[in-house]
C-alpha cells in the first residue's frame, strides 16, 4: 500500500509537540514521524489501527506519549517486547527515539502485522521484528528480554504473571496506565513500581516503571 502528498505535520508542529514532552528529535526522526503518519492514515481507511484521525491528536497521543516511555527505560540497547501492539504504540516510536533498541513487536491481528511490517520495511528500521501471536502462547521465542512494554493492555494480572514467568523472564514492564488501573498493577505480585510519572498533556495517564522482584 502507497501513500503520497505532502506530510499531513509539519516538521515545526513535531518538534514544538516533542519539546512539550521534552524530547529532542533530528531531522531524520521528525521525517521518520511524518513518514509513519502517511502510512498510517493511509492504511487506517481500511484496516482500524487507531480511532483517532487527526494527525495532530496521532502526534500527541500516540508519538509524543510513546516516546515519553524512553524517559523511563533503563538502558539504551535493551530486548524490548511490545505487547498488543497494534498500529505499532507504543515499541515503534520507541524504536525510532532508541534505535539501538531490539524490538519485538507482539500483534496477534494478521492486518495489524502486516501494517507493521510494512512501517519497518519503509523506515528502513533495523532490529525490529514482528511476531503473530497472542503473547500468552510466547515464551522462548523472545526470551530473555530486558523490559516488556504495553500502552492498551487490560487483563493485568496475566500480563504481568506470563511477564514474570520463566519462559519470559522480562526484568522489567513499563505500563501506560490510567489513573484507576495504579491500584491493580500496584497489587500484582512479583513486582516492584516505581512512582508513576504523569504523561504530559494528559488529565490521568501515568507511566510506571515495574521491576522484577527476586
């Protein structure tokens, strides 16, 4: 699938929406983003990849609060696991800010999958991969990964019980929440959580930073 016309954001727009979340993007990257935009529009006629149509909005709550995880990552050239990734939030932004990431992108729609295969094919990115599955059937597939990640994931007692697992071994997950989803994941045992951080330009989204605990 092709996409044409001139980018639907401006480089201005980016970097002014980048700096609001106080991150530092290059040239290349604001092109990777508008690039991802053009595809994702397009696509988005016909396969549902995210409800939200106005390339400003997809700027802010999809880039902008994808990126904004880096500030919790631990390190640079980590194994990184998004799961439920659909149009690719939050582990392709991430990956676009963190190229030296090793990302595994976890979809289990065939249309979704497809679509990120194509986002990776035409930002020519590197190291990233698209594995079909529903993530409660991978285990050493990915294995051992350094941190799983998840922006739209219900269910979090699973989630975090398969991310703690042996056959996952993931020593941290890093969770875009709303404000009422704090309590259960604070409950789940085997982890330790960091203080949740606000995302930027949100009313009750918080990111939290969980660690394994021995």
């Amino acid at each position: 699938m092709t996409t044409s016309g001139l980018p639907p954001i401006s480089a201005r727009a980016i970097q002014r929406a980048a700096g609001e979340f106080e991150l530092a993007l290059s040239e290349h990257q604001v092109l990777q983003i508008q690039q991802y935009t053009r595809i994702l529009l397009a696509w988005n006629e016909k396969v549902n990849l995210t409800a939200i149509r106005d390339p400003l909005e997809i700027l802010y709550r999809h880039f902008c609060e994808s990126m904004f995880g880096a500030s919790l990552l631990p390190v640079e050239n980590c194994r990184l696991a998004d799961v439920g990734t659909g149009g690719g939030f939050p582990g392709l932004p991430l990956k676009i800010l963190r190229p030296d990431l090793d990302l595994y992108l976890v979809e289990s729609n065939v249309k979704k999958a497809t679509f990120l295969a194509e986002v990776v094919r035409e930002l020519g990115l590197t190291g990233a991969r698209t594995i079909i599955s529903r993530y409660e059937e991978l285990g050493e597939e990915i294995a051992p990964l350094d941190v799983v990640c998840s922006r739209a994931l219900g269910d979090f007692a699973n989630f975090l019980g398969w991310a703690a697992s042996t056959q996952v071994s993931a020593k941290q997950v890093l969770l875009w929440l709303g404000g009422r989803d704090l309590d259960e994941v604070r409950v789940a045992p085997g982890w330790t959580w960091s203080d949740p951080k606000r995302v930027p330009k949100s009313l009750q989204r918080y990111l939290v930073l969980g660690t394994r605990s021995e």
